[in-house]
C-alpha cells in the first residue's frame, strides 16, 4: 500500500498565523510531515503545510481536506500538491 504526499497552502490573518499554525500540526486525518511560513509581500505570509495519508483508503482525501479547512482562523486553503511516495 502506497502513500501519498498532500501539500495545502493555507491563508490566513497576520494575527492568526501562530495559531493556525498550532492548530495545523494537531490535525489527526493524515500523518503532518511539514510546515513552514513563507512571505507573499506587503507583510503577509502564507502557510505550506504537508500530511501523509495511504492511497488506497476511500475518503482519505477528503477528510483530510474537510479537516484543514476547518481549522479555525483559515481564511483559505488550497491543495497545492498530492503524489505518490514510497
């Protein structure tokens, strides 16, 4: 069973990031593998963030997806990446 890499880019308010950001690593739906805090100009910055979930399991995606969307202080996420990883 392969797994599969999935990279969000998450906006969100200047004042929120640390929070956000907190909330992000606790996320149960896949395995967080990495985050990181990249300026876009005039202050803002956006969030990488990266999970691990198996291929194969129906729904996967998906809660993942519901799940980062939820966090609380996201003003927007976008999956960015998914592959396959060994």
């Amino acid at each position: 069973m392969g797994k599969v890499m999935v990279i969000f880019k998450v906006f969100a308010n200047p004042e929120n990031l640390d929070a956000v950001c907190g909330r992000l690593k606790k996320i149960t739906e896949g395995s967080f593998r990495d985050l990181k805090r990249e300026p876009i100009g005039f202050g803002i910055e956006l969030i990488r963030v990266g999970y691990v979930i198996p291929d194969k399991t129906d729904g996967a995606m998906t809660k993942l997806e519901e799940a980062v969307t939820k966090v609380e202080g996201a003003n927007q996420v976008e999956v960015e990446m998914a592959t396959l990883i060994s």
